[in-house]
C-alpha cells in the first residue's frame, strides 16, 4: 500500500478542497532544445522558442492570421474527386481522408485566403502540414489554381506559403498532374503581370519543391527550414558521398542562390509588405486638371 497517495493525499484534499483540474497543454517542449515553454509566451512569439529560435510548424489557419491585416477572409475551395483510383493499402484512401478532415477541419491540405497585409491587398495561400503531410494531390491543386484565379480577379500578388512531403502517394498519377497544373496557375499570375511569392516553411520536399514552389519571383524561407527533394539518405546513397553540414536548410540554400532570403517569422508579415510595395507600388493619386484661365476683356 502507497500510505501517500491513499492516505495521506485524500486527507490533504479534504483539508483545502478538491482538486482542480489544471488544463493540459500549458507547457510546449522544443522540439529543437528541449525547452518547456509557456503557452502563452509561445502565442505571443508566433511560436519561435524564445531560447534558441527554432520555427515550429503552425496551422494553416494560423499562418494566414500571422500574415493579414484583422478582417480577412479565407475563401470556400472547389470540391476535388475523394479517392480517384479507390486506392488502398493497409487501410482504404477514403478513411484516411475522413479521418484528416476531421482531425484538422478542412477538406484538404490547403486554405486560401485574401485580404491585406499592412494594407496592401494580396492573395495567400497556405499548407497544412497536418493533413496527410501537407501532400499535394487534386484537391491542392484546385487550391492553387483558385488562389491564381483569384489574385488575378482582384488584381493582388499571389503568397504561397509552403509545408510539404510533396505528392500524395495514395492519388497516383492524379497527384502528379498537379505539378504541372500548379505551374499554369503561376504562370497565370505572373502574365497578368502580378507578383508571386514563395515562402518556403519547415518541411517542403518532393513534387512540391519540384514544381510551383520554385518559380517565385521572390524566393523567402524561414530559418532552418528543411528544403529539397529527395532526402539526404538517398541522395547520399545514390551519389555515394558524405553531405556538407546544413545541406538542404535554409540557411545554405541562400549561401548558394537558391533563395533570395530567409525572414523569421515575426518579420514575415513587414517583409511582405515591404516586397509588395517594391513591386506593385501604389499608383499616384489623380490631379483634377485646372481649369484654363480666361483672359479678361479689355477695356
């Protein structure tokens, strides 16, 4: 018999009162470091840790409220095929579908919204890499290809922001033809003249690297961010050779050119509005023409 858990607790218990229920959740550990931080404090630094900095990965819902200006608006997507191919392996595509859109509250790995961003108009889009990885399949690809409709409509650069294990495995063919199909979408955007941007999130790999996340106009990262392909292992398996340290982060990614930057999280939203400034400046405010000037009649 434990004589502190049934004796001596119930007897403190009855003394100062019933035990509160504390909520779950207060503290967070750091992936990174190891760090217990306090919920609050990690709302209130856009969930970086504030010991070594490390970028957690956000909700998609998130990353657009920490994007936009209060008041925006995350539109309804067009509904993709469920389960194409019927595809199944140890559990039918169809459940596993259910079972993510349930547990994140969307109908795929993508939400799109419009708004503005430190008053700027403009057009984001965002993975959620909870669902299923954040893979890309048809439904995604209606997401992009909405986005750069939409931005094209209201005339508003186009912000991507991805997080993602690349092709949806389990749609086959399907999830390929958005690689290419997402590439129009850009192209769209950028004939009719508009901005597109890419910020690169904690992970973005496969076909989604390989294909519309790698032909923005302006190419940002948050730091540390996982960026490729293929990974590490197999590239080192195939070219037989040991990796340079930080291969594939961010950080060496900018060092060779292949980013244009890499923004922590609580200067993304001033860095975008600052590039969106740069290239869709604010027209100048029309000048009533003056009325000419009648020369009196002499006398």
């Amino acid at each position: 018999m434990n004589w502190i858990s049934d004796w001596a607790l119930p007897k403190i218990q009855t003394l100062f009162g019933t035990k509160r229920d504390v909520p779950e959740n207060l503290w967070i550990k750091c992936p990174h470091c190891g760090e217990m931080v306090f919920h609050q404090d990690l709302e209130r630094g856009l969930h970086v840790c504030p010991k070594c900095g490390h970028h957690m990965r956000i909700s998609a819902a998130r990353r657009l409220d920490y994007t936009f200006d209060a008041g925006w608006q995350r539109i309804e997507l067009p509904r993709a095929p469920a389960d194409p191919l019927r595809f199944r392996d140890s559990r039918r595509y169809g459940d596993r579908l259910r079972e993510a859109q349930q547990k994140a509250g969307m109908d795929d790995a993508i939400a799109v919204a419009h708004g503005t961003i430190e008053g700027r108009p403009a057009v984001a889009a965002a993975f959620e890499f909870s669902f299923m990885g954040g893979s890309m399949g048809a439904g995604v690809g209606e997401g992009i290809v909405t986005a750069a409709r939409l931005a094209v409509l209201q005339d508003a650069p186009l912000i991507v922001f991805t997080a993602s294990g690349g092709a949806r495995m389990q749609e086959g063919a399907v999830s390929l033809m958005q690689m290419p199909r997402t590439i129009i979408a850009t192209r769209m955007v950028k004939e009719a003249g508009l901005p597109f941007i890419v910020v690169l999130c904690d992970p973005t790999t496969g076909g989604v690297t390989a294909s519309f996340a790698m032909l923005g106009d302006i190419q940002i990262a948050e730091p540390n961010a996982l960026i490729g392909f293929a990974g590490a292992r197999v590239i080192e398996q195939t070219v037989r050779e040991k990796l340079p340290e930080g291969f594939q982060r961010a950080e060496y990614l900018l060092e060779h050119g292949i980013l244009d930057m890499v923004v922590p999280r609580g200067a993304m939203k001033a860095t975008l509005a600052r590039l969106i400034g740069f290239l869709r400046p604010a027209a100048p405010a029309e000048v009533p023409p003056s009325e000419p000037v009648v020369p009196a009649p002499a006398e």
